[in-house]
C-alpha cells in the first residue's frame, strides 16, 4: 500500500516488478470514480450548477433537433 502519490510514482517508475500497470489502472480508477461520485453529489446541491445543467441539456436537445432535419 502507498502512502503518498511520490511512493505511487516512484514505485511505477521501477517498471513492472514493483507495480503492474494494470494495478495502476484499477486503483486509479477507483479513486477517480469515487472524486467524481463526490463532485457530482455536490454540484446537485448547488443552484448555478443545477441551472447550467438545465440549459445544457436543452442546448443539446436543439442540436439534435436540427441534426435530424438534415
């Protein structure tokens, strides 16, 4: 287990005896899932992003509509 991102680093700089790449990529997975999931909880409790959203999604609703008349 790393204690720190340096160790993280440093570990898979040494080439795959020390740390697979594939361990590298689920472990980062996980974590960025996880600060996403977070981010997401809190942009939902937040007015401004609550109505960016809003008009994203009907900005993109417009421009299917006018993909598909041509």
């Amino acid at each position: 287990m790393f204690v720190n991102r340096d160790e993280l680093e440093r570990a898979f700089a040494q080439g795959e005896g020390v740390l697979h790449p594939g361990d590298l990529k689920g472990a980062v997975t996980t974590v960025v899932v996880a600060m996403l999931e977070k981010l997401s909880e809190d942009m939902k409790g937040d007015a401004e992003c609550a109505k960016a959203s809003k008009t994203l999604k009907t900005i993109a609703k417009r421009v299917m509509k006018s993909k598909m008349k041509k």
